[in-house]
C-alpha cells in the first residue's frame, strides 16, 4: 500500500511540481512559437527550477501567443520570433517549432546571443546538423549553449540502465517506442514532409538514439528497413530498422506514430528497450582453481520516455560454471534482479547529482542545461554537437536504405 501510495503522490507532483521562489540570477527563457509541447517540457518542469522564468512566448500571430500567454501565465508576447531574438532582456530560448523550422531559429538565436534549447531531432538532415554545430563550435567562447533536447538521457534510470550494460559485449538490442492511433489526427505537423514529419523523425529519434547509447557506438551500417507510409500525408507512420554495429552487434527500431491493434482500434505498448549480451566470463569471489565461470546477461527497461512516471530495468543472468580443462558444464542457474532509479546516486553531493523523485525527464535535462550555462558541475550527462550530427547521419542512413527522400535543408543563410 505503501509503494502504490509513494508512485501517486510521484505521478502527481510530476505535472503539479512545487513552486520555489525565483532567485535574481534566474535564466529568462522565451518560448519559440505555441506549440503545446513547450508544457510538458519547459513550462511545468521550470515551475520548480529555481533558476528559470519562463519570461516570453512568440508567435507570427500576436493574438495567438497572447491568448498561449494568458493560458500559462508569461508575463511578455511577441507578435514575431525576431522581436524575441532581438530583445537583451532574454537569455536563452526553447525551439519547439516544426523540424523544418529548427534550424533557421537556432542559427538566428545564437547569432543573437541566446542560449538555445532544441527539440529533437534537432534539424532536418545532417548537412542541417553539420552546418548548424560547426557553426555554433566556430564561435569565440564564452559562446551560447545549445543543446539538442533528447530527453530520456537525462534522468537517473537511463544512466542506472547503461551501468548494467557492457557495449562492446552486446549481441542484440530491440528498441520499441510506438504511439496510439489517433493521438496525432489529420492535418498534425508529423504527416508532412515539407515540414520534415514522419515517424522516423519523431519517436524514431529517440529509439536511434537509445542504440548508440547501449552500444557506445556509432552503427556502421543500416542493414534493414520496413516502412508503412501514412495515409494522410507523405511521410512514413511506422518504421522499422535494423542497424549494424562495430562490434558485430545489430539493433533494431519499431518506431510507430499510427500503431493499431485488433479490429484498427488504438494499439498500445510500453516503451522498452531489449538488450541481449554475449556469453562473456566473469570473476567471481572464491572460484575454485580449474573451473571458470560465464554469464550471458539480458537487460531491459520499460518505460523509457517517461521513467519519472513508473520505469523498471529487469536484469536476468544466466550463469554457466565449467571445468577449465574441457569446457564440460558443472552447474547452470539463472539470477533475476529488478531496478529503479528516480534520483542520482549522491544526491545532494558536490558532484551536483541532485535530484527528487518527482523530477521528469524534462526537469533533469533543464538542470543540465542551466548548469552548463552557469559554469556548474552537474549529472555528467549531455549531448554534445557530435552527438547530434551523428545522431541526423543515423536517420538519413535509414531514409537512404528505405529508399525514402530525406528531409528537406532550409534555404535559410547565416
């Protein structure tokens, strides 16, 4: 009763957080566009930051980000992206847009000065990526921040997962992140390709991004694909693909954006991430001289994208001891353990580890992104410009072997 009561009370704080008051070095933060989005990842998560005000929302439509600002209480509007660009008064801002606008608005903003935080992916294709974080990595320092938002990294639980996985020895990886049917209707930025929509550019992101993680690599080739094209628009609503690794290793990606079930009703899965190790020998305390010991591990966590919410990591050992001399099998047994992790290790330490239970996966991230920009330590988690490029590389890879077209490139010039 105890623990059911506990994830209640996590759940709710999640989307009703406390409210600390602001400090005067507080990062102001505009918001770029009205996209409902910008909620869920910046909005509630900086209720509880300290060190964040949400201080303005543009829009291309006045009337639009007036009425978004009423709905979320931000005190300035702007009636074009520019105008928020150009005002010194705000320091860093959110990029929420359609992916074809991602690119275009970070230039602008960091030309500008500001800060940037940018959903995922982070533009349209990797000569966008390439041009955008060399861009950035070419400017003198102290030079702005910017950090694409790939947010499941950020809390504990994907940090915790990565501890019980050895990358070079993984055999195999199935990634399956899938949306119901009907949460993205008719007319949604995700089916047009003019506005770099798909599936594969969605939630695809993150299971592409789950790979390289658990391998601690980049994929060498893209050896499969299957795609389902949308009905509404040109882009693809569900993709599957099957990556090779360095190490010999292949991961695989069910990424859905339309999933159906029985009769074309709403299908529903948790999110998972599956990893298969190879047999691998291991030191154990007290081993007996002539026998050696091997352990074949499988590791997965449910629950990924929203670990604050719920999330458990399942680790199932398969234990073989033989004898040294011949290989012949003394004894097989199978040990299972279950894991959790809603705040670092060494919370509240110097390492700057904070964290509470509540926390989203959004809220970690904004921690990281405002102690990089202040010059703190924090969790050590963060995505850098390469990550980033290679991370575009790995989708247009997918695209080019499905024989699907990449996302457009702005015309936009710095």
């Amino acid at each position: 009763m105890g623990a059911f009561l506990s994830l209640l009370i996590r759940c709710w704080t999640v989307d009703h957080p406390p409210e600390p008051p602001k400090s005067r070095e507080a990062i102001r933060i505009g918001i770029l566009g009205t996209g409902w989005i910008a909620s869920r990842a910046l909005i509630t998560p900086a209720k509880s930051h300290p060190g964040v005000i949400i201080a303005a929302v543009a829009s291309r439509d006045k009337t639009r980000a007036e009425a978004y600002a009423r709905k979320f209480n931000i005190p300035i509007t702007y009636g074009s992206y520019q105008d928020m660009l150009d005002d010194p008064a705000i320091d860093a801002v959110y990029n929420p847009l359609p992916n074809s606008e991602h690119y275009e608005w970070s230039m602008r903003a960091i030309k500008a000065g500001k800060h940037v935080l940018l959903e995922k992916p982070c533009v349209c294709n990797a000569h966008e990526a390439e041009t955008l974080f060399n861009y950035h990595a070419s400017l003198p320092t102290p030079r702005p921040v910017l950090l694409e938002a790939i947010h499941p990294r950020f809390h504990p639980a994907w940090s915790k997962f990565l501890s019980l996985v050895s990358g070079p020895h993984v055999e195999k990886v199935d990634v399956v992140f899938n949306a119901p049917s009907g949460l993205f209707p008719e007319g949604d930025i995700r089916w047009r390709y003019d506005l770099a929509g798909g599936a594969l550019m969605d939630i695809g992101a993150y299971a592409i991004s789950c790979l390289r993680d658990v391998f601690a690599a980049e994929p060498v080739r893209v050896e499969s694909t299957a795609v389902r094209p949308s009905r509404w628009g040109d882009v693809d609503e569900g993709f599957k693909a099957g990556f090779r690794f360095p190490n010999g290793g292949v991961g695989f990606i069910d990424a859905d954006i339309r999933k159906t079930s029985f009769w074309g009703l709403p299908g529903v899965s948790i999110p998972r991430v599956v990893v298969q190790q190879r047999e691998m020998q291991v030191e154990v305390d007290g081993a007996v001289e002539g026998e050696i010991q091997t352990r074949a591990r499988t590791v997965t966590i449910w629950g990924f994208p929203g670990a604050m919410y719920h999330h458990s990591i399942g680790v199932v050992d398969v234990n073989v001891r033989k004898r040294a001399s011949d290989g012949q099998v003394l004894r097989r047994w199978t040990e299972k353990e279950t894991k959790k992790a809603y705040v670092w290790e060494g919370k509240g330490t110097e390492s700057g580890k904070e964290g509470e239970p509540y926390w989203s996966t959004y809220r970690h991230m904004l921690e990281q992104f405002v102690n990089r920009i202040k010059g703190r330590d924090g969790s050590g988690v963060w995505i850098d410009g390469e990550y980033s490029i290679n991370q575009m590389k790995a989708i247009d890879s997918a695209y080019e072997k499905a024989g699907v077209a990449i996302r457009p490139t702005s015309s936009f010039k710095i």
